[in-house]
C-alpha cells in the first residue's frame, strides 16, 4: 500500500520533487525509472504549442514525450511536469548523449519541427536531495531560449544575470516618431536600425524578463501610435497592436520583425486588430462592473489575457480616460446606490465597493460628487 502511493507521487517531476528529499531515490526505483546518479541534472524538453489548438498541442507533447521515452539514452528518468515540458534526469558525465537526442530531434528524424522544441539544461548538482535546484534552472534556460538560437540547447551555466530593471529607452521611440513623420525612400532601413537600437538600448544592462520586453513593446507601438495621430491631426490614422500575436512570439528576433511590420504599417488602413481591442475593452468593463469590489489593473489584465501595461494604454486610447478613472467612477456610482437604498455604515459602504480605508473612500467620494458620504446620505 505504501509502494503504490510512492509512485502516484512520482507521476510528474513536480510530485517526484515535491517529495522528501530522503525518499527520492526510492520514489525513482518504485516507479520504475533509474534511480542512480553521478553528479545529477535535469534537461527539460518542451514543443511550443503556442500557435496550436488544443487537440494538435497535446499530440505535439504527447509525440515529444514518445519519442524522449522510447529513444532518450538510458540510466536516465524521463518524467513530464505539469508545465508541458519533459523532463530528463541525468548523470552529467553523459549530458553528450542529451545533446545527441536533441540534434535527432531536430534533424527531423523524429517528425517533430526542431523549430518548436525548446531543450534547457541545469548545472549539476551533488545528491539528488539538491535536484529541485536543478530543475527551476533548467526552467530559466529554457525562458532565456527567447534571445538564443532556437535550434541551439540552453545551459543554465551560460546565462548572462538578468538586470532587475531597465530605463524605457524615450530617445529611440522619439527618432522612431520622426521617421514616421518625415518623408524617405529609405524610412523602412532606418525604421528597421532605430527597432535594433531601441532593443539593444533596452538590454543594455543584461537580458530581461521576457514579459518586461513585451511591456516594453506595448509601450512603443502604443505610445507612437497616439504621438503620430497628434503630429498628423488624423485621430483614425491607425490602430493599437495586436496583442496576442506579440505575446505568442517565441524570440527577440522575431519580435523585432513584428514591430517593424506595425511601425512601418502605421500610415497605412487601421490594423485588423481593432475589433479584437474592443472586445477586450468590452470583457474589461464588463468584469469591473460585475467585479468593482476586487478589481485591479493586475487582476482585470489577467482575467481578459493581457498584460497591465497593454490595458492601462488601451483604456487611455480607446476610453479617453484611465483605467483608475473609470474604475473609481463604477465604485462611486455603486457607493451612491448603497447610500441611498441601505442602512450600511460608511465604512461598510466603502468596503462593499472595493476600499479598506474609509478615510480615503470619504475623500474620493467628495471630490466626485461634491458632498461627503454621510451629507449624501442625508440628501436623498
């Protein structure tokens, strides 16, 4: 009985390493794997599924995870996780044989696209009690896939310190905006080297977060959109950028091609994505009014699939207002209604609509509508 709940929790890597670190050697033999290593580390596969629908991304994994179980080298423990990768722990004096199952697969030997399969690889680490550590890198080489090579494997080893944060390079998005206004035969090759010097002066301090170069992204092609249609006069010159094709991007390059394609595009018909911004304005509004107790930038962001950065610049573009200003103006109109039709006590008032201070909801209250909560009460 004991044996059998050992190995449900070995299932994944996640169970396998979620385990006391005393039991891990065991966890490996009750579940059938190799349980013995010099100097562990683990290499996680994934196939980016990202462009995939639901029944074609889990055929992807499920050939990748086949094809790593039936002819990955042995002495090793092939164990998925629950974030879509395949996870293979291995001893590092064999990590060649690694590299070889990777070239394989990539040489199309295997039938999977060598373009969508990542390969991350961990230092080594002493006893496998030390194995989690193992895998979170393994997991950050396989992010930082974004500014490599896709066909080239990640070690942990070779990456360069992310920086903890970075200055919006202004300078880069102002030349950009003065070659979207002036006229040249030439403004597509510039447009392409002021993209590579925005980048370049972005990473200047190290590689960041990949979520940061995207608010990063959002920031210029937004920011130039709303500077362009102010020095032309032409409020319907162009649209905001699709989101969800930035956000699908597997790398930096292919990321600089996007954002040449919408700068250089800017003069021309307004963007297909429009209907798609609506709609997500739409979901966004809807979810504060139904939500105006609990709802944040963060939290309204998260809930329609986009970043905050992305919403806060939507709102200002398509609503003339910030999303602060409109959610505050829900609130008060919910507080007003409250007021008017309970016997609920101002701070209960302010609870209800989504602020724990009283005191600050009382000032917001007054400034919108020109009476304190109590006077407003006794008014109507």
């Amino acid at each position: 009985m004991m044996k059998q709940a050992v190995m449900v929790r070995a299932g994944t890597l996640g169970d396998l390493l979620s385990g006391t670190a005393g039991n891990l050697k065991r966890s490996l033999e009750d579940s059938g794997h190799h349980a013995y290593y010099a100097y562990p580390a683990i290499a996680l596969f994934s196939v980016n599924t990202a462009a995939m629908d639901l029944w074609s991304g889990r055929n992807a994994f499920d050939e990748l995870y086949a094809v790593i179980k039936r002819y990955g080298p042995g002495n090793t423990a092939v164990l998925p996780d629950d974030k879509g990768h395949v996870g293979v722990i291995f001893s590092w004096d064999n990590r060649d044989s690694i590299i070889e199952l990777h070239s394989k697969i990539c040489s199309h030997e295997y039938r999977l696209n060598p373009q969508l399969v990542t390969l991350g690889i961990s230092n080594p680490v002493s006893h496998l009690s030390d194995l989690h550590h193992g895998y979170e890198q393994a997991l950050h080489a396989m992010q930082h896939r974004f500014y490599q090579n896709h066909s080239q494997p990640v070690y942990f080893s070779s990456i360069t310190e992310y920086a903890r944060d970075t200055e919006y390079p202004k300078e880069m998005e102002d030349e950009l905006l003065h070659l979207l206004i002036e006229h040249s035969i030439t403004k597509s090759v510039a447009i392409r080297q002021a993209v590579e010097g925005f980048y370049e002066a972005l990473t200047k301090s190290g590689p960041l977060p990949v979520n940061k170069v995207v608010d990063a992204t959002l920031q210029l092609l937004v920011s130039l959109q709303l500077r362009l249609k102010s020095a032309l006069g032409q409020p319907h010159l162009c649209s905001t950028p699709d989101i969800t094709a930035l956000m699908q991007l597997q790398s930096l390059a292919g990321m600089k091609d996007k954002v040449c394609e919408a700068i250089n595009g800017m003069e021309g018909t307004p963007y297909a994505s429009d209907s798609l911004n609506r709609n997500l304005i739409k979901k966004a509004v809807t979810l504060m009014e139904e939500e105006y107790d609990r709802a944040s930038l963060h939290y309204v962001a998260e809930k329609v699939f986009i970043t905050p950065a992305y919403l806060s610049a939507l709102f200002k573009s398509k609503m003339g207002v910030t999303f602060i200003e409109h959610l505050t103006c829900i609130r008060i109109s919910n507080a007003k209604k409250l007021l008017k039709q309970t016997h609920l006590k101002n701070y209960e008032v302010a609870e209800r609509v989504g602020y724990n201070d009283s005191r600050y909801f009382s000032q917001i209250f007054k400034k919108k509508v020109g009476l304190s909560p109590s006077d407003y009460r006794d008014a109507n």
